[in-house]
C-alpha cells in the first residue's frame, strides 16, 4: 500500500536513532534521492522490510485501532500496488512530507519509532526483500526524468538562439536604415544651413518669448532632426550646447 503523498526516507538500521534526534534540517533531506525509502532490520529474521502500518480507523482482525473510535470523511488516499485480498491485511505508512502537511504533525513514522523504540509487529504481506530491484527501478525513472528535463531544456535553447538571431538581423537592419535617414537627413541640413543661422539671430528674441507659438524645437544630433516639442526654450538650447533653430511650425 502506498500514499499517493508517499514519501519515506532511507534509514539504516544502525543510524535510525541517530537520525530521528537530529535536528529538523538533517533530520529530513529531501534532495537525495536515497532517502526515498525507510529501511529498517526486522527484529525476527533480520529481513529489510519498511515498516507500513495504519493506527487510524484501521481494524484488523482482533487488533483495532487505538483510538477506539471513527473519524468521518476522507482524510487520506491509498493507492495499492498489489491486489488487496477481501478483509485483508494493510499497512500504510505515515512518513513526513511536505506536499502533505505532513512536517508539523506528530503522528509519523518516525516519531512512533523514536517515541516507542517498536514498528507494529502485524504479520507483513509485502516483505520488502527485494527492495534493492524496487530501488533500481526508482534510480531509472529518477534519471529519465532528468533526460527528458535537459532535452527540454536544450530545445528551450537552441528556441532562444534562434530568436536571438532573428533579433540580431532586425537590429542590423534597423542600423542600416538609421544611416540611410542620418546620410538624407545631413544632406537637407546642409542645404537650410544657411538660412537657419540667419532664422536664428533674426528670431531669438522672439522664440525666446514665444517659443510655443513661433514654432517647434528641434535639435540636432547624429545628423538626425528629432523633435523638442512645443515647449523647448533656449534654456535648454544652452544646457546641452548644441545648434537650435526655429522650423516653420506648418
């Protein structure tokens, strides 16, 4: 029987004690993919067997429960991986983990061994003895989903690459075509030249005044022509130290 919220850890029998009054953070390390399974020595024939077992709402022929009573409603999922005979023997075990709100309850596994030394000693139906073939199997489906992780991720990758590239070639282009507009742009500002230095000491007076009405701000940088706005002044003109001059607002 297993929880659909399984998840148990690796215990050798030697270290049990040691491990169960570590602290919390070493107590539990849910990284390592060895702490998958609590292995425990039967103390009959010395067999490797995980101690599965249910104290709630569980009875079984004339052992009952402890609680001598019934909680309603379901509380919990089992999910058998063998065929469980009518009126049969179950166990299940109640490991801490964190996607069961498993950490801050005190009825677990570990806390029955440590607080009363004993796993129930229910007949087991499913002795674990070949428990090094179920972690094998464990290990397998462990590293395929890591294979199929880091393909994912290498297809995630050469996705960014390709759209890197597509991004490079636009900012290529878009080079190209600021050149194209700076070198058409240069050759108009060299034709008003002329006229835009005599604008400028005829009209200073007046666009210092009425900056908003006589026309728009233009600044000129990289041989572009980008627009101030309305609401430029000479001030600004003088800030940044670059040729201004009044264009026809029409």
């Amino acid at each position: 029987i297993e929880s659909l919220h399984y998840n148990s850890f690796e215990l050798e029998c030697e270290h049990i004690a040691d491990k169960l009054q570590a602290e919390e953070g070493d107590r539990f390390d849910m990284e390592l993919w060895d702490h998958a399974f609590m292995l425990t020595t039967s103390r009959a024939d010395g067999e490797i067997l995980t101690p599965f077992y249910c104290m709630i709402n569980h009875a079984n022929g004339d052992r009952y429960n402890v609680r001598h009573e019934i909680d309603y409603g379901v509380t919990f999922s089992l999910v058998s991986t063998q065929d469980v005979p009518a009126n049969g023997q179950y166990f299940s075990s109640y490991n801490k983990c964190n996607t069961c709100d498993g950490w801050d309850k005190d009825f677990g596994t570990p806390n029955m061994f440590l607080w009363f030394g004993f796993v129930e000693d229910y007949p087991q139906l499913y002795v674990l003895s070949d428990w090094k073939e179920r972690l094998k199997r464990v290990e397998e489906q462990v590293a395929a989903v890591a294979a199929a992780q880091e393909e994912n991720d290498d297809d995630d990758d050469d996705d960014d690459d390709d759209e890197g590239d597509k991004e490079s070639a636009e900012v290529d282009k878009d080079e190209k075509k600021d050149v194209t507009d700076a070198e058409v742009d240069n050759g108009a500002d060299d034709e008003q030249e002329g006229s835009s230095d005599q604008d400028d000491d005829d009209d200073d007076d007046e666009v210092d005044d009425h900056g908003d009405d006589t026309g728009r701000w233009r600044w000129q940088k990289q041989g572009r022509m980008i627009d101030m706005g309305e609401g430029a002044r000479k001030e600004g003109r003088e800030k940044t130290q670059i040729s201004c001059s009044v264009m026809d607002p029409q």
